[in-house]
C-alpha cells in the first residue's frame, strides 16, 4: 500500500499565525473503524438473537421466522 504524504508551504503573510496539526497515521484510523464495526456487527446480531430467543418464548412463529432470515445474514456456515 502506497502511503500517503502531506506537504506544506509556508509563507510569511500579515496575517493571524496557523498551527500546523499532524494527522493520524492511516493504519490507526483503519483499525478503529475496523474495531468500531465489529462492536456494532457483535451488538446487533445480540439483539437479533434476543428478538429470536422472546419470539421462542411467546409462541410467536412469524417473528421468529423474519428474524431467523435477517439472522442469516449474521452466520456463514
């Protein structure tokens, strides 16, 4: 992967002054976007299985049955 460079000019101006800010590294954001979407992969799927698991205590066939197909999307055996 090519990495990605920043270059800055300066000039003298009459101007407020500037603070130049370092930007984080590529691979720091990359994996808290990586581990952020499994937290929420990891949290909806819970909530699917708790949906599934109240519809198994209510006697309720068709909830389980939509939420057993949106619980397909979640395992890939």
């Amino acid at each position: 992967m090519k990495k990605q460079k920043v270059i800055y000019n300066f000039r003298r101006y009459a101007g407020t002054e500037l603070y130049a800010r370092k930007e984080i590294p590529y691979e720091f954001g990359l994996n808290a976007q990586l581990m952020l979407d499994e937290i929420c992969f990891n949290w909806n799927k819970q909530k699917i299985l708790d949906k599934i698991h109240y519809s198994m205590e209510t006697d309720n066939k068709d909830e389980f049955l939509k939420y057993s197909q949106v619980y397909m999307d979640y395992v890939w055996e």
